[in-house]
C-alpha cells in the first residue's frame, strides 16, 4: 500500500487525485443538470418525480451515489492539504500566481469554498428532505412517489433563495473555468494541437453548464410570481 501513501503525501499524488476527483465531478454535474432539466420541461412536476424515484431505487445509482459523496470530500481534503502545505513552503497560495494567472486560479480556493457553502444548504433543502421521509406523496397511475418537485417548487418560489443559486452559479463558472484545463493540465496532457481544443472546450462548458443550471431557478420563480 506504499503507492497510496505516496500518492497521498506526494505534492504530483495530491494534484493528480485533486484533477480527477475534479473530472469526476464535472461528468457528475453534465448527468445532474440533464436530470434537472426535467423540473422545467415538465411543470407538471412528474416527469422529475419519476426519475427521482427511479435513480433512488436503483442500486447501481446508489453505488455511484456514495463515489460521488467519497470524491467530493476526497477533492476538499486534498486542497486544504495542497493549500496548506503551499502557504508553508512558499507563504503564498496554492494556485499559481505570475503575470499570466487568471483570477479564478488565484481565488480557487475562495471560490471552491463558496461551492462548499452552496452544497450545503443544496443538500439540506433537497437531498436531506429526500431521502430522510419528509417528503409529501403525490399519485400517477396508481403508483405513489415523493413529490420532490414540490419542495424545489416551493424553494424557487423565494426570491433570496432564487437569487443564492444564481450567483453560486455564476461563482462556480469560474471554478469551472480554471479547474478544467487545469486538470488536464495536472494529468500531463500537454499538446500543440489539443491542449488549445481543451481550453476551448472548458471555456465553453464552465459557461453554458452553470448557466443552465442558474435558468432551472429563475424560470421555476418566474412560473410562481
Ligand atoms: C438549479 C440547480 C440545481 C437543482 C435544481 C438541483 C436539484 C437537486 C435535487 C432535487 C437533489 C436531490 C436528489 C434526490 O435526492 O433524489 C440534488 C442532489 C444533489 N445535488 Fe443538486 N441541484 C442543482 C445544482 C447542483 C450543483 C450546481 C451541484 C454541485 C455543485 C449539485 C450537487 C448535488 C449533489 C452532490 C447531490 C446529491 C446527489 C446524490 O444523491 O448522489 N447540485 N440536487
């Protein structure tokens, strides 16, 4: 097991599980909005209700489920530890500084801190809702399920709460922005002719993703005003 601790304790071990963790999230989040999507293609609400229900009984899901959670943590706990060990040797933070840095890579950690507030209070009004039995039951069918889309209804249906979710989105594209080439970059893929094609495609991922997300809040109030 020495090459999990060396991974573990290396500065390339902790940049490499920090850039993978990152990609995991980044395909968790392309899957979560197409999900999402569904709270406003179908006002009716079944639509996401039955793939709410669906995804929490499938087992596999849950698998995937505890992985997202384990990563999740696994990518804070790497960066505090990258941070930390940074600030020491250097006094300075971990991303890097110089003429040519951006201000999403010298705020990383200000702004993943944000993410962290914002995944808070997401999965205490949502998720933790979910999955500990408040839900009210709705019928289609015959067939019973949580109305999940009722508490996202209702949540939307609050200003401040709408406005939080816009400018976390606005303040996750710049995570995004940095973070994706960056982890590309971490994992060596340096190349002539791909490395400008993945800046490109970050580029436009950390804008149209959050962007998509902030519109499920914001048309969902307007639906309620
Ligand atoms: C408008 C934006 C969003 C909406 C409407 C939304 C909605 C939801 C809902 C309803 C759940 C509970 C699902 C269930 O228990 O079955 C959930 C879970 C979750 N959300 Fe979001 N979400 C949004 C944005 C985000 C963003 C931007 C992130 C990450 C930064 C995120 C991370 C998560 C995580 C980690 C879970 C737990 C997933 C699991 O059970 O494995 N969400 N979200």
């Amino acid at each position: 097991m020495s090459w999990l601790t060396d991974t573990l304790t290396s500065t390339l071990g902790r940049k490499v599980i920090m850039s993978l963790t990152g990609l995991f999230l980044i395909l968790f989040l392309v899957v979560h909005l197409a999900g999402n999507l569904q709270l406003i293609t179908d006002p009716t609400g079944e639509a996401f209700n039955v793939y709410a229900h669906t995804m929490a009984n499938n087992p596999l899901i849950q698998v995937v489920s505890i992985g997202n959670f384990f990563f999740i943590l696994l990518h804070i706990i790497t960066s505090i530890m990258l941070t930390m060990k940074n600030k020491k040797a250097r006094g300075v933070n971990y991303s890097v500084g110089g003429k040519s840095s951006t201000w999403a890579s010298r705020n990383m950690g200000a702004l993943g801190t944000v993410i962290l507030i914002f995944l808070v209070v997401h999965l205490k009004g949502f998720w933790f809702k979910s999955k500990s039995g408040q839900l009210e039951m709705i019928e289609y069918g015959g067939v019973e399920y949580g109305d999940l889309y009722g508490v996202v209804n209702a949540a939307y249906s609050n200003i401040w709460y709408t406005l939080f979710y816009v400018v976390c989105m606005g303040l996750m594209a710049f995570h995004l922005s940095h973070g994706f080439q960056s982890a590309f970059q971490t994992l060596g893929l340096n190349h002539k002719k791909y490395t400008p094609i993945i800046k490109g495609v970050g580029k436009v991922f950390s804008i149209v993703i959050p962007i998509a997300f902030a519109i499920i809040p914001i048309w969902m109030f307007a639906q309620n005003a």
